[in-house]
C-alpha cells in the first residue's frame, strides 16, 4: 500500500489482515496512514476472496491517535487547525460504511483517533499490557470520533473517559464492553486469527449482511429497519450461498461457499 504504512496480506483462509505501519510515530494517523488505510479497506472491501478482516499496528502501538504534529502546524499563527485533521474524514467513513466483518487485534497503545478507530471496527481483541484512553482534554484538543461510543460502554464511562483523560488497561475495556477478548501478549495474532476463522467459516454474503444490519439499527430510528433490512438481505436471499446454506442443512454435510 501507500509507501508501506499499510500492508495487506490476504490468507488461504480467506482472513485478511491489514497492519498499520508506521511504528517510529506509533502509527499516528497522519494524511498518509489514513489514505493507506482508506486504500487498504476499499481493496478488502472488493477482495472476494476475502471474508473476514484482521486490523492491527506494528510496534508497541496499534494506534496513538491523530498526528500531534500536524494539529500544532495547523493551528500555530491561527492557522487552519480543523483542515488540519480533513484527512481522517474519508478513513472514518470508510471504516464505517457497509463492509465485511473487521476484527480490531489492539497490540498496544490505542488513544484518541486510535480508539475510535478500534471502536468502528466489528469485534476487538486485545493484548493484556495494551492502554486505552481519550487524551485529548490533556493537551487542550476536541475529540471528534467518539460520538457514539457512549452505546457500547455506557453513556457515564464515555463521558469520564472523555473529561479525565485517563488510561485505561485493558482489563477495563473488557468490563465495560468495549473489547471482546483480552490475551497475553504473545497469543495476540492467535486469537485474533481464531475468532476471524469462526465467521469464516459462516456464508460470507450473510455474515456481511449481519454486520450492516446490526449497524443500521445503531445510527437510524426504529421505523427505517424493515425497508432496510429488505434492502440489506436482497442480495443474500438471491444468493448461491442460501441455496448451498439450505442444501447442505438439509444433506446433513458442511457447506461449501462461494461469496455469490
């Protein structure tokens, strides 16, 4: 991808993984990071041979957040410092329009943007030493990519993480819903790998279908689901995986998908 800050490595599987490279700034996302991974989401996004994806950071960093540096540039002399974070725009769309299932694998620090980011993804594993926080009240910055984190941890832990700007271990996170599963340090890839491989192994038209169904109802009023839900599993219903899916329940074997 973009001068390597994000590599793709798509398994035999059918698991994805895409792993943020820029470790000397913690994978910070600067205007470069975020269009690799812009780039990155819409190549697994068309990649019918990939099902299921695995995000994550080299380093001690799956995310530290917006670049500091360029927030600083942006606004010294009364400069321009929300054109300064445009970039991070089109990477939050991105990540959280209608996609495949993407599992957040948190290899260390995961701050600010960092955490938004690991929030817009489907499921998050975590290492036990991994931190998690919102800084941004710490050095005088809005935050702008939490705004429903409050529906998955409770809208009081949201806003405590917010006003305190404390870190947060892991152990935390998993209390309060945030993260699906913490491990050790070293069994992190393993456990990402294995949770990706039980939704492999599920219709892959279905299980995307399921995450943009679950994420609709999120964000719309009750009223919009069943138009949308027609909608959603049009494709699906019309699908040589449901007709495999069927055949095979009724064969009593294991189905053999094929993505259409």
């Amino acid at each position: 991808m973009t001068d390597g800050l994000l590599n793709y490595e798509l398994r035999a599987d059918h698991i994805a993984i895409l792993t943020m490279n820029r470790p000397e700034k913690m994978n910070a996302l600067n205007a470069g990071l975020a269009g690799a991974l812009v780039d990155g989401l819409r190549r697994f996004d068309a990649d019918q041979d990939a099902w299921v994806g695995i995000l994550t950071g080299t380093g001690k960093a799956f995310c530290a957040g917006a670049d500091l540096e360029n927030m600083r540039v942006g606004s010294a002399d009364g400069g321009d410092w929300v054109g300064a974070i445009d970039h991070l725009q089109p990477l939050f769309e991105a990540i959280e329009g209608e996609r495949k299932p993407l599992i957040a694998a948190v290899n260390g620090f995961c701050m600010g943007g960092g955490l938004g980011l690991a929030h817009s993804c489907s499921l998050i594993v975590a290492i036990e030493s991994a931190k998690f926080g919102m800084p941004e009240a710490a050095v005088g910055v809005p935050n702008f990519s939490y705004f429903d984190l409050w529906k998955t941890v409770g809208y009081r832990r949201a806003l405590e993480m917010s006003l305190t700007a404390d870190p947060y271990p892991a152990s935390h996170m998993l209390d309060i819903g945030f993260l699906n599963q913490v491990v050790p340090d070293a069994q992190l890839m393993q456990a990402a790998l294995a949770l990706a491989a039980r939704i492999a192994k599920n219709a892959p038209l279905a299980t995307a279908g399921a995450e943009q169904g679950m994420k609709f109802t999120l964000h719309n009023p009750r009223e919009a689901w069943p138009a949308a839900a027609r909608q959603i599993w049009k494709k699906v219903l019309a699908s040589d995986d449901l007709r495999e899916g069927l055949a095979a329940f009724e064969q009593r074997r294991k189905p053999t998908w094929g993505n259409s």
